[in-house]
C-alpha cells in the first residue's frame, strides 16, 4: 500500500496552479479515488499541445468532451474534427443518471448538465457552415504540395500564378486553373504571351497536372474551392460567456484523403498567416481536436504531415493548441509526439506481442513513479479513467496520476436530424457561408476574351479543314488520359465491392 499521505502532498503540490485552469477529475491510489487531489492543467500550457490515447471503449471521445466543455467554460473556443461523427450531442444538455451521480459522488463535485454553443461545419456539402478556400489563397507552392507535384511541374504552377497576376485573372476555383492552363497552350495568343514571357509548357508537364487536378475534383475538391472563403477569425466566437466549440464533420476522410489533406493545410496556414503572435498571453486563443488521428497519419498526404510536424513546432506561439485522439501513442510520428505537453492515457490492452511493446514504449515516456506499477495498471485502467501527466506553469511535467475523470455534463449521444437542422438553421455562419458566390474570374474572363478574338477574326473558306485538336484537348484524349480515367473508375469500384464483402480473393 502506497503512502496515502504521501500522494496526496506531492500531487497537490504540483497539481494545483496560481493561475486559471481546468479540472479533469481526481486523483487515484490502490484503486480509491482521493478526493483531496484534484487533477488540474494550466490554461497557460494549453497551447502546449497534447495526446488523448487509449484502447477501443476506454473512453477518449468523452474524455475530449470534457476537455471541450471545460474550455468552453473559460471562454476558449475549440475545433474538432469529429470524424466519427459521434460528438454533435455536446450541443445539448446531458442527463442524469445512476451511473453519473454515482462518478460524481466519488468525486464530490457538482454535476451542472447544461448545452455548450456549437457550430456545424463540412467541407463535403452536408448541413452546416461551408468551408471554401479560393485557390489564389493557397498559391502556388502549397497546391503543389497538395496536387504532389515535382519541382519541374510546381514551376509551372508557379509561372501560371504569375501570368494571373500580371494579367488580372483571379483563381478562385479549379475550373479557373484549368481554363488558364487551357488558354496558354491552346490559345494562339495566350500560347505567345506565355513563351515571350514567362516560358513554354511541356505537354508531358501538363497532362500531369491535368491528371492530379481531375484526381482532387474526383474526391469532391470542386465544393472546397471557391467562394465566399472561410475566415479564421470566425472559430473565435463567444456565446454567452462560453466559448464556440466547432464540429467539423468528416466521417468520410478514408474515401477522400486528399480532400481532408487539402482542408487540414490550408487551415494551418490560414491561422498561421491571420493570427498575430500571442507571446506568453496565459490562456490559448483557440484549441484544435484531432480526432481518430491514426487515420490522418495513415492517409494524409506526405505535405500534410511534414506541414503537421512544421506547424506543431511552430502554431502554440500563435495561441493555438493541437491534441490528436488515437489509440496508441505510436500512432503519432515521433516528432509530433515529442512535441505534445499534456498526456492522457486511457486503458491499452496487450493482447499481442505488439500490443505489449507498444504499452512498453508508452510506460517508458511517462515520468516514474513511485505510486504505481504503470506497465501493470496501464492494462487495467476501468473505463473513464486514465493516467496523466502534464506541464505545470513553468513548463516542469507533472508527475504521472491516475486520474478518475469527471463526465461530460452535456449529451453523450448524437443530436437527432431535426435537432442538426434547427441548430444549422439559426445559425448565422451557416448564412454567412452558404450560398456559393460565383462572380467573373479567370475563367469567365478568358471565355469571353476567347468570343471576342473569334468574332474578330476573319472569316474562314467554307473549304472544310480538319482542326487539329489543341494540347489541352490531346491530352485529356490521350493513351496516358484515357488509361488515368480508366484506372480512376476500376479503382472506385473496386473500392465499393471491397466495402461490401465482394472483392475477390487474394490467392
């Protein structure tokens, strides 16, 4: 038996902060919750960042609940990317029941059920607030880290960019890049401007940067790009007190990564580019929840990871936080992980030779202690119970706890269809963002510059002659495009037959 005394003068000591913070429940010792030993994390730290890791069932998703809710409560707004689609019900009030008065009494603390404000997003068309970026926005270098092109090809983009701008021809949409890329090699004059200018463009060239383009619009790229743009600022709404928590809806990111990767930069750099440098303000601006991360990390793009590692490093000076929500630590590159401050550990179970190294590895980051067997308890941690090691106000880590966490005071549910469309209905950012504004840009100015030369060319011999089809139309026509469309749609069906139990058997 430890020394109860003994855990509870350490642990309060290190546990209990000058300034404001938030509470996740209570510490623990052979079993018994010790109310006198409240687990408690620093608002100044929060921009730290932070892991929430555990096995199916332990609790993670109402773990990040709390985490919303009580950052919600000290006026802190917070994104969440909820992609199971399981955490819409912190929009309503929770209920009480046996089991909840029953963690509160062993808390002794009091259990308020109360709605938390909330605002619906998507970037795939479903209800709630659109999020469009133009691509002027993203400009050259990042689309091609998106479109994963090579240096030869990222040029080229780059010496389109520069012919819209000099040209006055904005890039809001796909549909803009393609026409100008249309226009400078197929059209006689844009073909001349181009090579005085600025150079000419190799039909092997193009036809790759056709190809990754049609690739992203296939993944529904087409209703992210355009406008109105999303402004950052707008994840910073206040609400009676109470911070916005943003649920961004993407259930779908197995099917349509590089949509999700194309989201995930433009965001990180968005907020990088628009909010001003905090310093040491004392509470974060704005906290982000990546949920299921083990799926970003396996299905983001290799721009979307390095620009994860990049901006981990670099956004807490900005007052943002970012927590990633996966099952094992090892699911996080060791460079982002290095970077997390604050370390919730929900149950792992070691149920292979694997699964025990991993519960290894983790006990081995953990601060030692001499309150509890880690590699022993770790398995047996009860659900809604975790370990817990944090930074303090000086930025020391907290010695590790195993903590009984409090339970979410709003739903532990979903809303119900008619619930999400009164919510998205009276909401003002829905409103805001939901018509797609479709005004001239590149494409409707060249269209017209293309009528205009026509109308002002001399008339043709009605001697019939055979046109010989421009690059652009060569290569959308070609083996290579032909074989990209042909392989787009074997693979898409493939795709289907494999979720439905049909594939073939590997032999």
């Amino acid at each position: 038996m430890a020394d109860q005394a003994k855990f509870i003068e350490q642990l309060s000591a290190r546990y209990t902060p000058k300034g404001e913070f938030i509470t996740l429940g209570k510490g623990m010792l052979d079993g018994e919750v010790v109310t006198e030993v409240d687990v408690t994390i620093p608002l100044k730290t929060i921009n730290r960042h932070g892991l929430i890791a555990g096995a199916t069932g332990t609790g993670k998703t109402k773990t990040l609940q709390v985490f919303a809710e009580q950052l919600s409560h000290q006026g802190i707004p917070s994104l969440v990317l909820d992609i199971k689609g399981d955490f819409s019900g912190i929009a309503a009030a929770g209920d009480q029941n046996a089991v909840i008065t029953e963690r509160y009494a062993k808390t002794q603390l009091p259990y308020n059920p109360q709605s938390f404000p909330v605002e619906l997003m998507t970037i795939s068309g479903e209800q709630g607030v659109k999020l469009r970026a133009t691509v002027t926005e993203f400009g050259p270098l990042l689309l091609s880290k998106i479109l994963d092109l090579n240096e030869t090809q990222t040029s080229i983009i780059s010496i389109v960019f520069k012919y819209c701008d000099d040209k006055g021809l904005p890039l809001i949409d796909l549909e803009d890049l393609k026409k100008v890329l249309q226009y400078v090699t197929d059209n006689p004059n844009g073909k001349a401007e181009l090579i005085s200018h600025y150079g000419s463009i190799s039909p092997a060239s193009l036809g790759a940067i056709l190809r990754s383009i049609v690739a992203l619009e296939q993944q529904g790229a087409a209703l992210f790009f355009g406008e109105p743009s999303f402004d950052v600022e707008d994840l910073l709404q206040h609400r009676n007190g109470k911070g916005v928590v943003n649920i961004l809806r993407v259930g779908n990111i197995q099917s349509k990564p590089q949509l999700f990767s194309t989201f995930m930069l433009s965001l990180f750099a968005e907020i990088y580019m628009t909010f001003p440098e905090e310093g040491d303000s004392g509470k974060p601006k704005l906290v982000l929840f990546i949920d299921e991360a083990h799926l970003i990390f396996k299905e983001a793009s290799k721009a979307l990871l390095s620009q994860i590692e990049t901006m981990v490093k670099l956004i807490r000076s900005k007052g943002v936080g970012i927590y990633f929500i996966t099952q094992i630590p090892g699911d996080v590159p060791e460079n982002v992980l290095s970077q997390l401050g604050l370390k919730i550990q929900h149950a792992l179970r070691g149920f292979t030779a694997k699964d025990r190294k991993e519960i290894q590895k983790a006990v081995e980051n953990y601060p030692i202690t001499e309150f509890y067997k880690a590699e022993d308890l770790i398995q047996n941690l009860g659900i809604g119970e975790a370990f817990i090691t944090a930074l303090d106000e000086k930025g020391i880590p907290t010695p590790l706890v195993h903590t009984y966490l409090i339970s979410p005071e709003s739903r532990m549910d979903i809303l119900s269809d008619a619930e999400v469309y009164e919510l998205t209905n009276r909401s003002a950012l829905v409103a805001k963002y939901e018509e797609a504004v479709n005004k001239d840009s590149a494409y409707e100015m060249l269209v017209t510059r293309m009528e205009q030369a026509a109308e002002q060319a001399p008339p043709q011999r009605s001697k019939k002659v055979k046109e010989e089809p421009g690059m652009f139309e060569s290569v959308m026509k070609s083996r290579a495009g032909r074989t990209f469309t042909n392989t787009l749609a074997r693979e898409g069906a493939k795709f289907v037959l494999g979720m439905l139990g049909l594939g073939g058997r590997r032999k």
